[in-house]
C-alpha cells in the first residue's frame, strides 16, 4: 500500500473514531453483532442519527454490514482495525504486540 493510500485509510479511520458517539457503537459492537435497532436502543439517539453514524464507521471500513431478511445486522470489523492501527504505529516507528486470545 502506497504512503497516500495509508494516509486516506488512516484519516477515514480516525474521523471514524473520533467521534464520542461512534466510539459507543465500536464498543457495543465489539462484544456482538447488533441490528440498528438495538444500537438505538442501547444509544437512545434516533434511527437517522445512528444510521449516519453507522454509514461513516461502514466508509472507514470499522464495521461492515449483513441483510437477514429485512434486518440489517452490523459487526466490527476487528481485522481492518487492527491493520489500520498497527500500520499507524508502523509509520511513527512505535512497536506493537498484538496478543492473540
């Protein structure tokens, strides 16, 4: 992967993760799969506002997204964070050791 390209993932990553709501639904979702309904309701923001959110952490690729039936069902996506963040460390020379569970 190209400097610039890291550089773009890295910003969509972070903006992703900059965000304090965003933060809640990564966290949430680290534990299990939730359907945007659920996030609702464990947020308690609107289903516009979570769906907007959950559109940027899906752009940046931290989640990704699965349809059953009418239900849209969303999961951390634990692998590309860990590339990302890992490859952020790499370029300012900060080892990283990822334990394995």
């Amino acid at each position: 992967m190209s400097v610039d390209m890291d550089r773009k993932r890295f910003s969509r990553s972070f903006k992703a993760f900059g965000d304090p709501t965003r933060l809640r639904i990564i966290m949430l979702l680290a534990s299990k799969e939730m359907t945007v309904n659920e996030v609702v309701k464990e947020i308690g923001l609107s289903q516009p506002t979570i769906s907007r959110h959950l559109a940027v952490l899906r752009e940046a690729d931290v989640v990704v997204s699965r349809r059953n039936g009418q239900q849209v069902i969303y999961s951390l996506n634990k692998d590309s964070i860990r590339v990302c963040c890992t490859g952020f460390c790499d370029c300012l020379a900060i080892p990283v050791k990822i334990q394995r569970k």
